[in-house]
C-alpha cells in the first residue's frame, strides 16, 4: 500500500504525466460514447451509476488540483513580497563590487571593480 502512495505523490507532483494522463483519459471517454451506444450499456443502470461516479470523483479531483495550484501561487507571490528581486540585485552588486580611486585619471574620480 506504501508503494501505491508513494507512487500516487511522485505522479501528482508531475504536471506533464498529469497532463498526458487526463488528456488519454478524455480520449478513452470519447471513444466510450459510440461504444456505449452500439451495445446498449446506456440503458444499464450499474454503467450509468458508475459514469456518474467517474464524473463526480474527476470533478472534485480537477477543482482539488486547481486549488493546489492557486495555494502554490499565493506562496510564490508572498516570498516575492517578503524577499523582492530588485533588492537581492542590489544586495548582489553591493557585495561583490568595490569602489576604487582610478589611476589612469589625473581627476582621481571613483570606478567600480568587480572582485
């Protein structure tokens, strides 16, 4: 059972095999539609109960995701809140340059180095 769940993480953390897997997915469905009804399944009442399963448990499942990917984006928008880029760039500049008096100038006016 752990190798089922460790399985069901590595995939859900995947968004192309997600991606691939719900696009197959959609395929099998639209081919089932003629299938259904060249051999009558749609008059069976265990089919359609279990394609409405199907469309309940994949519709909660799309909205869960969904909602992953917001509360993933929230974080990322709150650290670049908290931690802007413009200041690491400054921060960056300011450690790994120095400010020297020229030689080659008579004015001695100040360059900057980088280390």
């Amino acid at each position: 059972m752990s190798v089922l769940r460790g399985l069901r993480a590595s995939v859900q953390n995947d968004p192309v095999f997600m991606r691939r897997l719900n696009g197959w997915l959609v395929v099998v469905w639209i081919v089932m539609i003629p299938v259904s009804l060249v051999f009558g399944l749609l008059s069976s009442v265990a089919f359609v109960s279990a394609l409405s399963l199907w469309a309940l448990v994949s519709g909660h499942w799309s909205g869960w995701q969904a909602a992953r990917v917001e509360v993933t984006q929230d974080m990322e928008a709150k650290q670049r809140e908290a931690e802007p880029i413009e200041a690491k760039v400054v921060e960056k500049l300011i450690h790994d340059t120095t400010v020297e008096a020229s030689e080659s100038h008579d004015d001695n006016s100040p360059v900057c180095r980088e280390m």
